[in-house]
C-alpha cells in the first residue's frame, strides 16, 4: 500500500469520494493488521485491534450503503443533483416544501416561466389547495382569466382535505405582475374569505424558480404560524391597490412580517 496516493484536487464528486474512502479503508485496515501481528505485549492489544478493525470494517461498509440506498441521489454530480434538488421542491399539501416531488412536468413549468417573462400578462400557473369549494374557486379564476388548477401531488395519499380551516394561506410568487397578482388575490378571498395570510416565495426557504412564477391558494396556517405572519383582514386585501408598483406590493406583503 506505499504506492497508495490521493489527491484532493482530482475527486470531484461523490462516488470518487467513496472510492478514496475504500482506498483509506483499506491502507487503515492493512496498517491495523499488520500492528496486530507484530504487538506481543500487552497480550490484549492484539485481540483489541483485530476486533476494532472488524467493527470498522463494518461501519463504513453499513454507511456506503445508506448512502446507496436512502442518499443515492446526493451522490450525482453538480448537475444532476441541481437538476434533482429543482424538481424535488414544491408545494405540498398547501406548504411550501423541499421534500416533494413536483407533478408538473418540467417543460410544461418552463414554458410559464418564460410565458410570465415575456407576457407580464395574466397567464401564471394558480394552484388551489384540493379542499371544499376548490372548483367555485377555480372557476371564478378562470371567469376572470386565469389558468388555475387543484392541486394533486401524486405521491401523496392524502387526497383532499376536508376543512379549510387550518389552510389560510396564500403563497405569492415574487415574479409575478403585482397588477394581476391582486386582482387573483382578491377573486380568491371573495371565494375563500377565511384566507388572511401572504408569504413571498423569495422570503425564507430556497425553493425552485418555477415557485417565483406562481400563485397558491389555501395554503397551510401551520406554515405561516411558523412564520409568525400577522393575518390580513378581509378589508385590507380587498383594498390593496392593483396599480401599485412590484415594490410596494411586495413592501405591502412583508408589513405582515414579524
């Protein structure tokens, strides 16, 4: 094992990395070995480093395999996992969360994007939390020209809830026209006047671009809770102003912040 040479410089990525750990592992194990023939006193020390190389042995390959199995996709290269990280993060169950897989398709997401970017124009992606009185709501988004949807996360097998309740939220993307962005807002609570919480998407969390291109109704009071977000009376957003800059919308939104 004299020839055995790393150099930091040359692993670049996670499976290189495990393969330097096994190189390590096994220069450690020759080295502790090799002690262990060649130790005659204590008479222990011997029987002591055969079995720690033994449970060594055993806790790196136990981990390799954690990280095989359960952490398999943070060991892709910085690309991937980018790309993996971006789809991972999305709205679940009205939350914004890093730990769902999106069930929109990925040009379908981009397609909007640049859709917004261009446009500046009513056609963003609304989503609506799938609860009581979703589709009186989706339809009065759609009378007022807006693509809105339920919902669904396919790995969820929640399905709807049954109370608005605990689901108060508007979740409002920071790209989005302020303009159109409080007219869908004020549609909304005319449907859902129990909505009394907003949160911009850029504020907190490190979500997907797409998220900043994107409205969601019903979100979870839990999340806002832990926000410490003050609530929005039905008056005050029924008052926001439509012809007010991107700025002071988002100024606006963040006076509710702690």
């Amino acid at each position: 094992m004299s020839g055995t040479k790393l150099t930091p410089e040359k692993i670049t990525s996670p499976f290189q990395l495990m393969a330097a750990w096994f190189a390590m592992l096994v220069l450690l194990v020759s080295i502790l070995l090799t002690a262990a023939n060649n130790i005659t006193k204590p008479e222990w020390a011997a029987g002591y480093l055969v079995i720690f190389t033994s449970v060594l042995v055993v806790l790196v390959l136990g981990c390799v395999t954690l990280m095989l199995t359960i952490s398999r996709p943070h060991l892709q290269d910085g690309k991937e996992y980018a790309q993996w990280l971006k789809d991972k993060n999305t709205y679940s169950a009205g939350i914004l969360s890093s730990e769902q897989v999106s069930a929109k398709p990925r040009s379908r997401q981009k397609a909007k994007k640049s859709q917004v970017q261009k446009t500046a124009s009513k056609f963003f992606s609304i989503s609506v939390t799938n609860a009581p009185g979703a589709d009186a709501l989706i339809s009065a988004l759609k009378k007022s020209g807006f693509s809105a949807e339920v919902y669904t996360d396919n790995l969820s097998s929640e399905g709807s809830i049954d109370s608005l309740e605990r689901h108060e939220a508007i979740w409002v993307g920071c790209e989005l026209p302020a303009k159109e962005a409080i007219e869908s807002i004020k549609v909304a609570v005319t449907q859902w006047p129990h909505l009394k919480y907003m949160h911009l998407s850029n504020d907190n969390g490190s979500p997907p671009d797409e998220v900043h291109y994107e409205m969601y109704f019903g979100g979870a009071s839990s999340t806002a809770e832990k926000y410490d977000l003050s609530p929005w009376s039905y008056e005050e957003l029924m008052g926001l102003d439509e012809n007010m800059s991107p700025e002071d919308f988002h100024r606006a939104i963040r006076s509710k912040y702690p």
